[in-house]
C-alpha cells in the first residue's frame, strides 16, 4: 500500500544543502594549524630571551593554530560525515604533516636545545607519528571491510 | 542481493555519485512520512532537510547496511520528536487492548482519507506499518517499543480509522 505525493521540497533541493565536499579540506586546515602551533611554540620555547612584544606575536601565532586545528577536529568529529575513502586521505596527510613536524621539531631542539630538548621533541615526534599511524590503518582497514562487503553483495 | 545496503555500503565508502543516489531514492518516502505526521508541507520540508543532515553524518558508523530503512526512519522519528515535542509528550499509553484475530485489512483509500484525523502514536505505527512497508519488529524499532506494543497501537489505529469514516458516512 504506496501512496506519494510529490515532495515540495526536491531531492536535488536536498542534495545542494548537503556539503558533500570539503571533508578532507578540513582535515588538511587543522593538521597544517597543529604543524604550524608546535613548530612556532618549540622556536618559541627554546629563545632565551625575547622582547614582550615577540612572546605576543609567538603566543597569538601559536593560539591561532590550536585554534584552527581544534575547529577542524570539532567539525570532523561531530558536523560531517568522514567516509572511508576521506579517513584514508586524512591518514596519508595526517602522517605527512606529524612525519614534517617530528622532523622539524628535532632539528629545531639539535640546533638550539640540549639533550633534553631533543629527547622531548623526539618523543613528542614520536606520539604524533604512531597516532597518524593510527588513523590511517583504521581508515585503511574499514575501507577494506567495506570493499570486502561491496564485492560480497555484488556477488564479485 | 539487497539493492539499498549496497548503496549504503558504496556510500560508506564515500562514492559520491552513490549519496546522490541514496538521497533521490528515499527522498520522497522520508518527505511523505514528514508530511503525514507533521500536517503540513513547510514542516515536512525543514524535517526533511534536518532528517538528511542527521542521515548523513551518521551514515559512515552504520554497522547493518541492510537495515537502512528503519534507521532512517527512526532518525527521522526523532527529528520529529523534538520538533512535536508536546504533542508527543501529553499522550500516555493506553492500556494494551486484545488485538483481533478477525481484524480486516485496511482499505487504501479509507487509509489515506483518514489518517490526518488520528492522533499521532497512532498515525505513526499506520504509516510506517502500511504505507512505508516497515514489519512489526521494524516498526518496534523505529518507535522504541516492544513489537506487542506496536501490534496493539496498530489495533487500536484501525478501530479508530474505521469509527471516524463511518462518522463521515464511508460506513460499511
């Protein structure tokens, strides 16, 4: 028993209020806003002495990359869909971005900090590998069920 | 093979073209189950849109495929709850009555006539039961209630639906 008007509102009406790009662009905005905060804050950390003025600048660059990296962390987690083919492009720049900014951290404690400054910079290198890591064989692995579950129902 | 779980499934995986898909496939069923509930096209039109919203963003943690069409329907349920808050709040449940063994099914006309006359837990069960096809356990499902629960509404329903078009003078 099938009765349906036509809906006043049309599915193409739906589907244009529906953002159904710009996933991965957010992913790429806070991993750049994250690099971008621990790189300045370990520049930042390791200058022995520095005018008032310069520790503003520092903080107001440093607050703004959280802060770009919490917005787009906010959004992904809780205002649009991550589908498995955007975890897995998030994981590969997710890896890319904490692989530079490990990278960028060492250096930067070699060239101006001890060895503790090295020892915290290679460990904290380390924490945001292993969590890119993380994300991206989780992705990779719901990806591959989901295509294990598409050829399943296509008989393939 | 089951034509909607592999368009979720393709969806999930994030083929764009597959949500299109999705969307134009359900999209005037959700909107008729907003329009009969909600009385009105405007309304239907916002839950609609707001249904979506919540249907795509959960859409990627959806762990049974083949049982998109009661979770879109009880998503949809729930944007409605919240907007008919009131209406769904003041109702208690009658106590549960004997269903008949001898009860006819309904006439379609008689259906559709009707519905708009009845109070909401009963418009609801009627309408996901008859005209969106959902079974008994689907419907428990969508509505948060035991299947007996949904069978006796479904009852009462009917009753109801009748006692009103023999009123209008659509007696048998």
């Amino acid at each position: 028993m099938k009765e349906f008007e036509e809906p006043t509102l049309s599915a193409d009406a739906v589907l244009a209020g529906l953002s159904l790009a710009g996933r991965v662009r957010y992913a790429a905005v806070g991993l750049a806003g994250l690099t971008v905060a621990l790189l300045v804050g370990a520049l930042w950390a390791t200058e022995p002495s520095l005018p008032l003025r310069t520790h503003v600048a520092f903080g107001g660059i440093v607050a703004a990359g959280l802060g770009w990296a919490g917005f787009a962390g906010w959004t992904l987690t809780r205002r649009v869909p991550l589908f498995a083919r955007d975890r897995v492009i998030a994981g590969v720049l997710a890896l890319t971005f904490s692989g530079a900014t490990a990278v960028g951290l060492v250096l930067v404690a070699a060239t101006r900090g001890g060895t503790t400054a090295v020892l915290t910079a290679s460990a904290t290198g380390l924490v945001l590998v292993t969590a890119a890591l993380a994300l991206l064989v989780t992705g990779r692995r719901r990806r591959a069920e989901l295509l294990r579950r598409k050829a399943a129902l296509t008989g393939r | 093979m089951d034509p909607t779980a592999l368009l979720v499934v393709r969806c999930q995986l994030g083929e764009r073209e597959a949500l299109a898909e999705l969307v134009r496939t359900w999209h005037t069923q959700l909107w008729n189950y907003a329009r009969r509930m909600a009385g009105d096209a405007e309304t239907a039109d916002e839950l609609t849109q707001e249904t979506w919203v919540a249907v795509l963003r959960g859409l990627p943690k959806l762990r049974t495929p083949e049982k998109f069409a009661p979770w879109l329907f009880t998503i949809a349920r729930r944007t409605l709850a919240n907007r008919l808050r009131a209406q769904y709040a003041t109702r208690a449940e009658p106590v549960a009555e004997p269903v008949g063994e001898h009860d006819d099914p309904l006439d379609r006309v008689e259906l559709l006539a009707g519905l708009a006359d009845l109070p909401l837990l009963e418009r609801e069960v009627l309408v996901l039961f008859h005209v969106h096809d959902l079974s008994l356990q689907e419907c428990a499902e969508v509505v948060g209630v035991p299947a007996g629960t949904v069978k006796s509404r479904l009852f009462r329903a009917r009753r109801m639906l009748r006692d009103a078009m023999v009123e209008r003078g659509y007696g048998r």
